[in-house]
C-alpha cells in the first residue's frame, strides 16, 4: 500500500494488494477495496463502500452512503471492476457504478450506471458506451483503459492485457 499526506483509513476497512491512496484522502470505516485500485487526492469514500479492482477515483470525488442525513442507515456504494470516476464526482448512496464504466468530471450519479457506459451532467446521464470512445488525435480506441494504459502495473499483469489487445 502506498499513501500521501495526511490520509485517513478508519477501522474494519479491508484492502487488496498494491493500493494507491492520494494526499488527504479520508475513507471512512468499513469499506472493501479490491486490488489495484487507485484514488488520488482528496477523495472521501463514506462507510461501508464496496471498490472492486482496477478502480480509479480521482480528485475530490464524493462516495455518499447516508440517503436521509443524518440517518442510522448506511447504504454503501458500489464501484465494479475497471470503472474510472473523474473529478468532483459525487455518487449518491446505494448506487453501483457497473465495470468498466466511465464517470464524467463533476457528475451527481443519481441512478446506477451500467458497465460499460458514461454517465456525465447533473443529474448523471448515460451519453454513451464506453465501447465507442476514440483518442481524438489518434483514432485509437479509449476503452477498456487497459488496452493502452499500463504504468505502474505488474508485469505479469501487463503480459495478460497485452495478449487480450495486442493492437494496443
Ligand atoms: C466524460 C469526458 C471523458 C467526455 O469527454 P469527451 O469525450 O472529450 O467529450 P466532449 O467534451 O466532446 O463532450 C461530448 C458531449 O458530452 C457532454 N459532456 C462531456 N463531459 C461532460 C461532463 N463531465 N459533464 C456534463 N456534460 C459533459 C458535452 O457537453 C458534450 O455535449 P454536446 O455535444 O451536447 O455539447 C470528459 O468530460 C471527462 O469528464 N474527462 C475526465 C476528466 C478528469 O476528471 N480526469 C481525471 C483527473 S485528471
């Protein structure tokens, strides 16, 4: 595991190998993190927060759990395989953000978001499939991210994405 500053991991949380926790991060108690998995700076990840591996959450991204606060009920998100939450994202409690799907920037995920799809606006919307993104200069194919993205992964693990896109 490896953390910035000031980062905050509150009790019965339980995290898979190779875990990436950014600089005044706070995850509160109870979570389940897979392996893998990604947060960056300032993230804030509410009780009983289910990750699974490959994840990517970046900066300032919300992951709520009380649905009438304050309450005693803790319902959890859930975040699946692959998926990537972008910035400022806040995803409202009990809802599940389906693999390999894609959050915009400053997004309210007010409904689940099935796997392989993008959710953006306020409140989110499916705008597309993932399946479908190109890199504007290049043409090549966004998603699945692995087929391209590989820092700072295993190498035994990059072997297996190399195989499974060898166009890249
Ligand atoms: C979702 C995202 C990938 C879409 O980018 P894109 O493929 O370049 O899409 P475009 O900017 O061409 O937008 C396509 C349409 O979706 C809308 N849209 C795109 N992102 C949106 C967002 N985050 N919120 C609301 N609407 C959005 C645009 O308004 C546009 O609609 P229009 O055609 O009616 O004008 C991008 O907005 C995003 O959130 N990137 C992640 C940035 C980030 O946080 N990175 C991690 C930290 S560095």
């Amino acid at each position: 595991m490896r953390t910035g500053h000031r980062v905050t991991i509150r009790e019965g949380t339980v995290a898979g190998r190779d875990f990436q926790v950014g600089t005044l991060s706070d995850i509160q108690g109870h979570c389940r993190f897979g392996d893998h998995v990604r947060l960056h700076s300032n993230v804030h990840i509410g009780q009983r927060s289910q990750v699974g591996n490959f994840v990517w959450i970046f900066p300032y991204v919300v992951l709520t759990n009380d649905p009438h606060p304050p309450s005693e009920v803790q319902s959890g998100v859930i975040v699946e395989d692959f998926a990537a939450i972008a910035t400022m994202s806040t995803v409202l409690p009990g809802k599940r953000v389906g693999e390999g799907s894609l959050v915009g920037a400053m997004t309210l995920v007010r409904d689940d978001v099935p796997a392989g799809t993008i959710c953006v606006g306020v409140p989110g919307k499916i705008v597309a499939e993932t399946s479908k993104i190109r890199f504007k200069e290049s043409g090549k194919l966004v998603y699945p991210w692995r087929r391209h993205f590989h820092r700072g992964y295993p190498q035994a693990i990059v072997n297996e994405w190399v195989q499974e896109f060898p166009d890249g």
